[in-house]
C-alpha cells in the first residue's frame, strides 16, 4: 500500500511540474537579450506531442551546442565556444510553447519556404524582438525539407530574417524523423540540419566568403538562394549532394570563410550569438538597402 500511494504521489507531482513548466511567453531574459530563442510551434490543427515538456527539445539543443563546442576547442578560445541559447535563471532553455492560428497545409505546402509564413506568424504573436533570433521546432509537416532558415544576407534590412525553423516530424524522403535519425543523444543528420539553419540565421556562408558557393541559376530546391561553402566536409556545404550528408563534420576547418578567420567578412566566432562573445561583436549582415 506505501508503495501506491508513493508512486501516486510521484505521478501527481509530476503533472503539475509539467504544468508549470510550459512556457505561452518569452521569460525574463538573464544575458544581454542577444540570444537564440527556441519555440516549439504547433499549426491550428496540428497534435502536441510536448517537446517542450519532455525533455527532446533541450535534448536537441544540447547536441547542436556540444558539437559547435567540440568544433571551435582551441581556436579563438583555448576552451572553444557556446550557442548563446535564451535560458531561464535555472539554466534550462528557455522554450516557449505557440500553438499557431494557420493549418498544416498551408505551412507545409511552401517548403523551403515555410520558414517564411511561420516568422511572420510568430511575429504577429509577438515573437520579433529586435535582438533575438528564434528557432522554431514546428510540430508538423514540410512537402520538401526537414528544415530552413531566412538569409539576412539576402534580404534588405527592412524585411524581417530572423527565423531558422525544423520542421518535426516532418513528412517524406526529407522528414526530420524518417531518413534523418530524428530526437536522439547524438549528433545525427537531423541535429545537424538543425544547426547548420541556426548558422544561416546568424549569417553564415557569408557571400564574401572565398569558398561560398555561387549557383549559375538558383539551385536545387534544397539549395535555396546561397550561404553554402563548395567544402563537401563542411557544415555548410550545399545540401545539393544530399549523399555526403553525414560526413558534414567540420566548422570552417581552414578558417578563411565563417569562423575565426581574419578578413571583413561576418564571422560566427565574432557573433554576438555565441559565447564567449568578443568586444563588438556582429550582428547578422543584412543585404543593401
Ligand atoms: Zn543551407
């Protein structure tokens, strides 16, 4: 009998943390407010399956952060870098949770380009802090690919690009969960996708970069407008190829296109984003007005 009411008392305390643990509203901010917001977002008719609550969200951001510090050890920092991502005073990513007021379909339908319906919507909600970038986990389907992010380089300063989102679980060839290993303690190809959109938002190829990769038309689908490097070994690389996926390892290895290098072009290791954070950092580069 102690033993039932125990685990009763177990499960029921549970439910109320959980409870308490969704975050409707960005919380009180405990660094300069340049930080990688995430939300998980759910269209109007899509099911919540709590990423946010259970632990798989922080999962993913944790593998994206180990990974980029693992890659940046003994380069401008003898301990390497972190993804300055929103926490809360606790130190847990702070997610917030957006059930949004458009249908699956219609965010799914766009594609590559979702990323863009789904940043004016979280915007609409009031999701568009200047200094942030957010990461958006959308609980539902994409016709085309697991993820996307908005290029500021690409853009004039006057339009909004400051989303990246995954799209989980996705749907098809591309879905994050079908062919790309899906939420796991480790660092597969939907781990990857993830990040390598967070370093679009954040700037990354910029199209001064030496290797930045300059289509004769406007690519493949997957491909998009630019920010990729032709290093097939890298992060970056264009997603055109999509058999060398999961020998993407590498974050600017030579340093000369978007970390720690020494020319004027953006540079992830001088972001305002990333932690250590040098004296004036940089701020995404838009496009010319
Ligand atoms: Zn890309």
């Amino acid at each position: 009998m102690k033993k039932i009411i125990f685990l009763l008392l177990i499960l029921t305390g549970y439910s109320v943390n959980s409870k308490e643990m969704r975050n409707y509203v960005d919380q009180p901010d405990i660094d300069d407010g340049y930080n990688i917001h995430i939300i998980y977002a759910l269209p109007s008719d899509g099911i919540d399956k709590k990423y946010d609550l259970n632990n798989q969200i922080s999962m993913l951001a944790h593998q994206m952060d180990k990974w980029f510090n693992k890659k940046t050890k003994d380069r401008l920092f003898p301990e390497g870098q972190h993804l300055k991502f929103d926490r809360k005073d606790d130190g847990k990513i702070d997610i917030t949770f957006l059930r949004l007021e458009i249908e699956n379909l219609s965010i799914s339908k766009e594609g590559i380009n979702a990323v863009n319906i789904i940043q004016s919507e979280i915007s609409r909600l009031g999701f568009n802090e200047e200094k942030k970038v957010y990461f958006v986990v959308y609980g539902g389907s994409n016709k085309d690919v697991c993820a996307s992010s908005q290029l500021p380089q690409h853009v004039q300063r006057s339009v909004t690009a400051n989303t990246a989102a995954l799209y989980y679980p996705g749907k098809g060839d591309d879905s994050c969960v079908e062919n790309n290993g899906g939420f796991k303690p480790e660092f597969n190809n939907t781990t990857r996708f993830a990040l390598h959109e967070i370093f679009h938002v954040l700037g990354v190829v910029p199209k001064c970069a030496p290797d930045h990769l300059v289509f004769s038309n406007d690519g493949t689908i997957n491909d998009g407008i630019g920010g990729h490097l032709t290093v097939p070994s890298d992060i970056m690389f264009s997603v055109q190829s999509n058999i060398t996926f999961s020998k993407m390892d590498q974050l600017d290895m030579k340093s000369i296109n978007y970390y720690n290098h020494d020319n004027d072009c953006l540079d992830l290791a001088k972001s305002r984003y990333v932690d250590p954070t040098v004296d004036n950092p940089q701020l995404p580069t838009y496009g010319i007005d």
